[in-house]
C-alpha cells in the first residue's frame, strides 16, 4: 500500500533525491515506521525500461539540464557543459554505478593526521573513527549482497579482467582479484545472478546489480510509509522564524510550484545538486545559503583522481563482454609518500562501447592517430583509475546566475582544478597502468582523460567543529538540526574507493540516528 | 526541388561531368562517384553536389577508417542538407575551398594526398565549423548500428541472455 501524505502534514521527513543515500534513507526509515516524503527530480525507470545502447540510454537517464564548468579540469574544455555524469530518475545514479562497493582503509578517515599538512589542501579529519562505521559496512555489504563480503563469492572474471590479472601479476601485484562488487555472483536477495551482459552503466536489465530502484524504494513503498513522488524539481528549502528547516518547495511535474511540509529535511541530490538547493535556499536569516554558516557549502569539491588506460594488443579481447568493471589491481591504494603523492589510487577494468570510446578515448582527437585506435577496438583492454583528490577550498559549486534552468533557478557551475598532488597521482597511475598492459604484450597504450565526473563528493562536509564543514558525524547541519545531508556531499575527504558502499552505510547510520531522536523527542 | 545524388539518374552524369572536368582527383578523393556497387544513393535537397561531396571527404579525412564504405560517412552527414543548416555548410566548405587554394590546390577535393587535406584541416581545427563538423560526426559516424560490427563491436547482448554462456572468459592467447 503506497502511502500518499497531504502536502500540509508536518509530521514527514522530505528526502531529496533518492539514489544509494536517499533511496537507502527512504526505505531504512519507513521500516522503522517513519512517515516520509522522497521528492526525485527525475521519472520511474525499472530493468525493463534500461536500454543497452550507450546514447539511448544516456538520453533516458542522464541529468542533462544545463550545468556550466571553469578551472584547468580537461573536462571543462572536453565536456564544457556536463561535469558530471550522473542519473535523474528514481534510484538516482545507483542506476548506473558499476557496483564497485569497497570499504576505506581505516588511515582514510584521518587524513589530516596521516598526510600531515599538504600545501593547498584542505584536509580535515572524519569526525568518525573507522570502529564507529564498521558495524554499518557490515550493513551495507549485506544489504547490497558486495561479492567477497559474508559468505558470497567471488565474480568469475571476464577477457577484460583476465588481461588486467596476467599483466599485474606479472608486474608483482599481490591484491588482484575481480573485486568486491554489488553485482550478484549467485542468486541472492530475491534478485538473479550476473549474466556478463555488459551495460552495466546502462542499468541492468537483469537487476543482478544492486540499484535502490528495484529494492529499497519498492520495499519503502510496501511499508505504507514512504510516498516517492516522481518528477518533482526541488526549488529550495524553506524555514520557520527560529532557523529549523519547515518544508521544501518544488517544480511539480506540471510545472507547478508546490510546498511539503516537513519535520525534518534530508538533502540527497548529490554533491552538485545538495549544495546548490542550500545556496538557492538564502534568505534574510540566511543570507549566503542555508546551513553555511561556516562558508564551506560547495566548497571541497571533490571528484577522485581519474583517468583511464587502454592498451591494444595483436589478438581480440573483446572487453565488453560482461562485468564493466571485472576487476581491481589494490596494491596502488596504499598511502606511501615514497611516491610523491599522499593518499592511494585503485585499478579497475573498464570499458566503453565503441560509441562511447568514439566519445571518451581522446575527447577533440581526430586523424589516423586517434582513427587507428577505434581501429583496433576489438583488441582492447581498458582500465580506469580511481584515486584520492586533495580537497581544496577554491573547487567549489557556486551559482551561475547568469545562466538558469527550465524553472528559472540558477544552475551550478563547477570550478576545479587539479592540485598538484592529483596531476603527480595520475600521472603515477598512467605509468603503471601502460606497464600493467605492456607486460601482456600491449603494442600501443592510451592514458585516457578523465571523463565527466561519476563521483561527486565533498561539498557539504563533515567536520566535528561547525566552523570547518556543514555537517556533523550524523550528517546533521551545524546550522539547523533538523536538516540532514544524506549523500557523498557529506564526505570529509574522498579516500580511494568508489563512493557507494559508504554512501549506503552512512545513510542506514543517519536512519538509526534520525529514529532515535525522533523518538526521544529531540526533533 | 530534390537533387538526386548518386549511382545513377542525371545528377549523376552532371557530377560525372564536373569531375571530369575538374579531373580525375575528384574520383580519387572523394570515393564519391566510386559508388560502382550502388551501395549509396542520396537525395540532396538544399546543399550543392560539390559541396556534399566535400563535405563527404572532410569526414572522412576527419575520421578516416580505410574499411568503411563511403556510405556511412554520407549518413553520418546527410543531417546538414537543410535549408536551416545548408548556409553555414555553404560558406564552411568555401572556407575550406580556400585554405586549399592558399595552400596551392584547385580546392580541397581535387587535393590529392590525404595529408595534404588534413594539413588544411590542421589550419581551420579550431573553426567552429571544422568543431561542428567533427563534433557531430562522433555520434553521426561511430553511432550508426551498421558500423559496430566493421570494428568488431557486438551492441547489446540481452536478447542473446548476455555472454555468460557465449565467451566472456574465452580468451586464448594470454
């Protein structure tokens, strides 16, 4: 039985997005009996619905809506008016993460202490201890069925991996395996094993791929607690006269302006999206956005130290075929400034169809030089590095009032620029990544740029003294108790590992935090 | 009216003629009149002939791939043949016509030697028109269905129920 809550009852917590934080949050707290209201910008797509053909489904699920760049990223000149690329629809981006779901390492969570002071950076502890968090992963990693986590096995590795493992191997890696993943190795959770169908970033069609989608919001929704209400554009966040957070106004799917009222708010749309709805949220009380009161709201921008490497080799390997993302090298992750860079990167596979390579392999190349690559498609292997970005301070979400969206809102523009410890990262992890595929016998290898951000963190961070973040360790506003962050936005620092199992083990975290207060009264 | 471009009607013979009349590089560099399998025929409704033919040799100059038919790099543009598009085409391709002009040539399609043209390209890269040009034709070229399997790529597999049984593991030469 969907619920259905009238736009006056006060009684509701309104969330914001509802992606691996949002969704997550949705349905841990209509378990718990909590009444609430899921506002998602985007519209209702199920497996059935995704498209494996890469354009199609990127004019179905992308956010589009215009969004503007500056700083010496590649991609504000490669890609000016998409910095990120990520999922508008119900399930948020959960839709099109390829389930790379790995714990930080424990000195992650202290990096400030770790890494000493870095010129530039912004570094600043987690208000967390790793111990606090642990029990949650364990959460998460169930929740989610993380291949290699309880007593679920392993992926079987793909072309992709098994070039990935022989050259690794072959360089004297010790951690190579095809990974911890939120893509079912064996039946599990009413939901198929992996079929090796690709298209992972598409959606899958089979559900083997944890989204909340097609687990947490339909389980929400069963509960009679949890109404989703789809094609809802949130505006801003509004306030009563003593600072507490009392609805949120939004573009209903007619285009008509609406107002929930609400108990508490929970912001969940992304570290792009989050710190804009605050910033757009300004008033007389508030007059430099809400709940940033320490400056910091879209500051710290962070989006890991990416690129790829493709290597070809003289006989087929033919990478799309099945996982995306196959497989991980670990040994790079570690922090050792022996280096010449704090902080660790991942080796991942990937791999793009040929429209997307069309796209995404040399962003502006043209003649025989990038024409030869395509050439060779079918004889390559592809892996993307994940790595740990500096915060910095000036890597900010503002807003562009010159430019503004369908509702007349101004939209964000993302400003970022590589820090000096990111470019030594990359550039480390192109050369290991080429000798990865050289000891394979690659016959000519491509340190790819980064593609339009997927992991969008940072901007509403946590910090335990309010004049250093947005939000404390529950993800609570300094400024307003009853708003609450529930999305990477939250993240102090970034560590190495794809975003998603902590996003998810934070969320159930600030489900168990938020019932508890609300049934001691304190909101 | 429509101008039929092609393997055969009497544009056709009009192209025969202007390229005999401008030699024998137009064969030679546009592939254009070499459609002797008939593999292509189009309908030109607002560009001129030997503007689409150039158009046609700056995609694939652009994107030169030595085992896709010329058809495809006519489909890939065939989007600019409308009266809004048509003006800016016009006036790029006799922005190109020039550049070869200054570089020596007759224009760009009777330029022989495709590091010639792409020395003209590498003159006007920065253009918005080479950009728009270029930019479209990612999508327009490597987007087409047809081309996948000239680069070997498979597409969707779903409806075969993935590769899980059809060689996802089957490297054999590692």
């Amino acid at each position: 039985m969907v619920a259905k809550f009238d736009l006056s009852d006060d009684s509701v917590v309104v969330i914001i997005g509802t992606g691996a934080g949002g969704g997550v949050l949705a349905n841990e707290l209509a378990q718990k009996g909590v009444k609430v209201v899921a506002l998602e910008a985007g519209g209702r797509y199920l497996p059935d619905d995704y498209i494996n053909d890469e354009w199609e489904s990127f004019g179905q699920l992308a956010w589009t809506e215009p969004r503007t760049t500056s700083g010496d990223w590649r991609v504000a000149k490669d890609f000016s008016g998409l910095p990120a690329w990520i999922v508008k629809a119900v399930g948020g981006t959960s839709i099109h993460w390829a389930g790379a779901s790995l714990r930080f390492q424990d000195h992650e969570f202290k990096t400030k202490t770790h890494y000493g002071n870095v010129d530039g950076a912004n570094l600043l502890d987690w208000p967390i201890d790793p111990a606090e968090l642990a029990p949650y992963y364990d959460k998460a990693e169930a929740k989610l069925g993380v291949t290699r986590t309880g007593d679920r096995p392993g992926l079987p590795g793909n072309n992709n991996f098994k070039v990935l493992e022989k050259g690794a191997k072959a360089l004297g890696y010790q951690e190579v395996n095809t990974g911890h993943m939120a893509i079912n190795s064996i039946e599990y959770d009413d939901r198929m094993s992996c079929q090796q169908t690709g298209f992972c970033f598409q959606g899958c069609k089979w559900g083997a791929k944890w989204s909340s989608a097609y687990t947490d919001i339909p389980r929400g929704e069963a509960t009679g607690n949890l109404e989703v209400r789809d094609h809802c554009h949130v505006a801003r966040i509004l306030h009563d006269d003593k600072g507490m957070a009392s609805g949120v106004e939004y573009f209903d799917k007619d285009g008509n302006l609406q107002m929930q009222k609400a108990k508490i708010v929970c912001l969940a749309g992304n570290s792009i999206e989050s710190p804009r709805v605050l910033l757009n949220s300004h008033s007389a009380m508030f007059p430099d956005g809400l709940a940033n009161s320490s400056g910091q709201v879209g500051r710290n921008y962070m989006r890991h130290t990416t690129g790829s490497v493709y290597g070809v080799f003289d006989k087929p390997v033919k990478m799309w075929r099945g996982t995306t993302m196959a497989g991980i090298v670990r040994d790079e992750a570690r922090h050792d400034p022996s280096r010449g860079f704090v902080g660790g990167y991942e080796l991942e596979t990937l791999s793009l169809g040929l429209p997307f390579m069309a796209a995404f392999l040399d962003p502006g190349g043209w003649g025989r030089e990038f024409t030869s690559a395509l050439d060779s498609y079918e004889n390559m292997a592809g892996m993307w590095i994940v790595g740990e970005d500096m915060p910095q301070e000036t890597n900010r979400i503002t807003l562009n009032h010159g430019v503004t969206d369908a509702y007349g809102l101004p939209v964000a523009n993302v400003n970022y620029t590589d820090h000096p410890n990111d470019r030594a990262m990359r550039d480390h992890a192109y050369a290991r990544g080429a000798a990865i595929y050289d000891a394979v016998g690659a016959t000519r290898t491509f340190p790819t740029p980064p593609y339009p951000s997927t992991h969008n963190l940072g901007t509403n961070r946590m910090s335990e003294k309010p004049r250093d973040g947005v939000v404390n360790k529950h993800g609570q506003a300094h400024d307003v108790p009853n708003l609450f962050i529930s999305d990477g936005s939250q993240f102090t620092t970034g560590a190495a590992e794809n975003p998603t199992l902590t996003i998810v083990a934070l969320a159930i975290r600030q489900a168990d935090f938020i019932a508890a207060e609300m049934s001691k009264g304190n909101i | 009216m429509a101008t039929k471009v092609g393997s055969k009607g009497l544009t056709r013979r009009q192209l025969l003629a202007r390229a005999t009349a401008a030699g024998a590089s137009f064969v030679v560099g546009s592939g254009f009149m070499a459609a002797r399998n008939a593999a292509w025929a189009t309908e030109l409704s607002a560009l001129q002939p030997t503007t689409f033919a150039t158009l046609v040799q700056m995609a694939r100059d652009i994107y030169p791939h030595d085992r896709i038919d010329d058809q495809y790099y006519v489909l890939a543009v065939k989007g600019y043949d409308t009266a809004d598009a048509a003006p800016e085409i016009e006036a790029g391709i006799a922005a190109l016509d020039a550049a070869a002009r200054g570089k020596g040539f007759a224009n760009y399609l009777e330029t022989g030697w495709e590091k010639d043209r792409v020395a003209i390209l590498r003159g006007m890269e920065e253009s918005p028109f080479f950009q728009k040009i270029r930019g479209g034709l990612v999508t327009g070229l490597y987007n087409q269905k047809a081309v996948w399997p000239i680069f070997g790529y498979e597409g969707e597999s779903y409806s075969k129920g993935g590769y899980i049984n059809r060689g996802f593991d089957d490297i054999d030469w590692l």
